[in-house]
C-alpha cells in the first residue's frame, strides 16, 4: 500500500493574465519570465521543496503549452518523485462531464481525485503568480496548532491600498471573524495573499456544496471562504512579514524586477539558504565587450554586451550591441537590441529584435506608463513605439 502525504498542494497557474497584455498573448501568466533567469512560477514550486513538500499538482488551462513544457518532470525542482512529484492537472473529459475550470475553487473541485490518490490531512493552496519565499512548513504548523478547519496568509498592507485586497478582520487570537472582498471602507490592513491551508475533509465538504449551487461562481474569495465564515469554522489569519508581489499588471512586474537590483535587493535571488530554482538552460558565458556601460542591473547568462545598460534585468542570451541603450528596463530571453537603438522604461519579451536606430519608450521620469513588447517581435530600423504603448506585432493595432 502506497504511503499517505500529510499535505498535497494544489498549485493554480491557469489564469490568463490579461493585465499583463502582449506578454500572456501566448503563454499563461505564471510561465512569464522574471529576475533575468525565472518565469514566475519557479517562486512557488521552490517554495515547496524548501519547506519539505513534493506533492504539487499544477492546475492548467489558458495557453498551457509553454508552461506544461517549462514544467515538465519536475527536476529541476527536485519534483520529479515516482510517488507525488509533480503532475500537470488540465482540464479533462469525465465520465459525467467535462468543463473548463470555472474558477479557483472549481478547478480544485475538479481535481478531488487527485487530492484522494495521496489521502493526505491537508491541502495547502497557492497562486502561481507571485513573486516571494516563504517557508510553508510553519504556516501548516500554526494550521495544526489552532486546531483550524481553513488558514489563510495574510500580508499587512497600508489603509490607503487596503480596498484592492481581499481584507480579514482578525480577533487578538487570529481568529478570522470577517472576509471583505475588496471593502470600500476597510477596518484592517489585513490582505489575503491566496495562500490557503485547508483540513481536507472540511475542504472537500464545502468544494462539493459549492459545486451543487448553481448561483455559484466557483471562487474561493467569493464563495467558499464566506460560506465557511457564516458556517462558524475555525479559521485563523497566519501573518507573514517577508517580500510579497502580485505581479499581475504591467506596473507590478516591473516594479518587482526593478525590486531586485541595488545593493540591497528586496529579494536575495543568489540566497543558497533558499534557493529559487529554475529550468534555465546551459549558457555560455557572459561576454562584455570593451565598448559596453553597465550600472546596477542584473545580467544573466549568455549575454553578449556592447552598449549601455543602466538599472535594467536583463534575460540569458541577450544581445544588446555597442552604441545601444537600454535603461530602466527588463529584457527577456533571447532579445538582440542593435546599434543606435534606444530602450527606455520598457519590457521586452523573449526573442525580440528592436533593430538599428529604432526607439521603445520613452525615460522614466517623462513616461505615463511601461511600453511593453511582445514575443517575437522585430521593430524595424528606425521605428518609434511610443510612451506606454503595447504592441504584438507590427502593423497591428496598438493596445493602449
């Protein structure tokens, strides 16, 4: 008889990411590159394997190509088990039905069998897009110490940001006593971060009542977290002090790239305490030329350096040639920035060519917004993509 796991986790990275534009236009939102050298989804299932978890199932849907395959087996996170491990849960045909994943608890409901397969006590629930390290362990033990049926990660934002979160109203003992989804007049700080603890029992119990109500949206924060609320169970708010990102606009990741440069990085990436692993593939070295001006910013491997990079992270493989600028930036796999060519306060996805001469963005301090380019694009010499604008191809219609 296969042993039982204590705790399963259930890893959601089907969503489409719409916020992020050009950059989720062929990959879901958590296969999108960070840091120079990651894609976001790396955070999460490093953070498993650090905490001593290595049963994931990774719930799929929006274009699951890249993702499925930057997966894969699971090595490079140590996931790669003959018994759990990693496993990728699309969608699928049952015998009864078969449905796309309607919403975050729906698409757990979906996956019960898998739950089932390991018999564990606990089903510990996570987001695929955020950027942090955080030691799972010792929110499952507060779980277990409060005697909770639900825990949920709570992150301490301002009063004035509050409303974009959802909120819970804590008693001293960290009880959760009310869930407000985004309170137009909050009376906590206290923002959910989409990281659950479930008993599995009462997670099965209410994952099957919610799926019977047809006025239901399939939600966690909507529907099932109010539902266990009004029902009197135990759930408890487990404070986390650390580096959290929701990276799920243009802004934010941008902002959370730029987070981890200067001398003192809000995320310690080259931590071998906590290692954030990744499936980057072997490069050659980095080569920078005689010609080339770098200035806080990250460079990762296989780059080939001939021009001015400033407070920029740039990706493995880029080519950014001398007499190029490229400033205030992020730079992904595989882009070639050529001679002349001008990139200001801008996100470059993989395999872009920004040819000779061409301009992208506009500096930082005169700019209404990140101009965002997306995969595969090439701009022609001489081309101008203007302050803010995002774009998938050219000759395209542009997305403001």
């Amino acid at each position: 008889m296969l042993k039982k796991k204590e705790c399963v986790v259930m890893l959601l990275a089907g969503g489409q990411g719409s916020r992020l534009y050009a950059l989720t236009d062929k990959v879901a939102k958590p296969a999108v590159s960070f840091g120079g050298k990651y894609r976001i989804i790396d955070f999460p299932l490093s953070n498993c394997i650090n905490s001593g978890l290595d049963t994931v199932g990774v719930l799929t849907q929006y274009q699951p190509l890249v993702l499925n395959e930057y997966v894969g087996n699971g090595f490079p996170w140590d996931l790669d088990r003959a018994y759990g491990g990693v496993s990728i849960l699309p969608p699928y045909q049952g015998k009864k039905s078969s449905d796309w994943y309607k919403g975050t608890a729906n698409a757990i409901y979906q996956n019960i069998e898998f739950i089932n397969r390991y018999d564990p006590d606990y089903v510990l629930i996570l987001s695929g897009d955020h950027i942090y390290k955080m030691d799972y362990s010792g929110m499952l033990a507060y779980h277990k110490l409060k005697g909770a049926d639900c825990t949920i990660a709570v992150i301490d934002v301002p009063l004035e940001e509050a409303s974009r979160f959802g909120i819970m109203s804590t008693n001293v003992d960290g009880s959760i006593y009310r869930f407000t989804e985004k309170p137009r007049n909050p009376d906590s700080t206290k923002a959910s971060m989409g990281i659950y603890v479930f008993s599995k029992d009462k997670l099965l119990k209410y994952l099957q009542e919610d799926a019977a109500d047809p006025e239901s949206a399939g939600d966690f924060g909507k529907n099932v977290i109010p539902r266990m609320l009004e029902a009197g169970e135990k759930m408890y708010a487990y404070s986390f002090d650390g580096y959290w990102k929701d990276v799920g606009t243009i802004a934010s990741l941008w902002e959370a790239n730029m987070d981890m440069l200067g001398e003192r990085p809000a995320l310690e990436l080259g931590d071998e305490s906590w290692r954030i692993y990744s499936r980057h593939f072997n490069e050659s070295p980095q080569h920078i030329t005689e010609s080339a001006v770098i200035r806080n910013s990250l460079i990762t491997e296989g780059c080939e350096i001939g021009g001015t990079v400033i407070n920029s992270v740039i990706g493995t493989g880029v080519k950014i040639r001398a007499g190029a600028t490229v400033k205030d930036s992020v730079v992904m796999s595989g882009t070639v920035v050529e001679k002349g060519a001008r990139v200001e306060y801008a996100i470059l996805d993989s395999e872009v060519t920004v040819s000779e001469g061409a301009l992208v963005g506009k500096p930082r301090e005169m700019a209404a917004g990140v101009t965002v380019v997306g995969m595969g694009v090439c701009i022609p010499a001489g081309y101008v993509v203007g302050d803010g604008e995002r774009i998938t191809e050219i000759g395209r219609e542009r997305e403001a």
